[in-house]
C-alpha cells in the first residue's frame, strides 16, 4: 500500500508522463483507478495476493 501511494503522488504531480506508464494502457481513467485502488486497500475490500508456483 505504500508503494501505491508513492506511485499515486508521482502520477499526480509529475508535470510529464514518463516515457512508460500504465496511463497509455488505461488512459484518462487510470488516476481514478489508481485511487479507487488505494482506498480499496486501505479499507481491506481488496488485499494483495502473490503465488509463487514452481515446477
């Protein structure tokens, strides 16, 4: 979640897009996804998952 917010305040105040940012994929609704994404967190709704599947 923390990571998330630092990313939230770089999308917010960076004057340019970076050369790669998930903005291209996503377009105009991606701060609004970015944001509905860090309350979900925040309010437990969502957590994050990671699996690790090894052959």
């Amino acid at each position: 979640m923390a990571w998330r917010q630092r990313q939230r305040q770089k999308e917010q105040s960076a004057a340019r897009q970076s050369v790669l940012s998930p903005q291209w994929v996503f377009g105009k609704q991606f701060l609004t996804m970015g944001s509905n994404l860090l309350k979900n967190l925040a309010e437990g709704a969502i957590k994050v998952v990671e699996i690790d599947v090894r052959c």
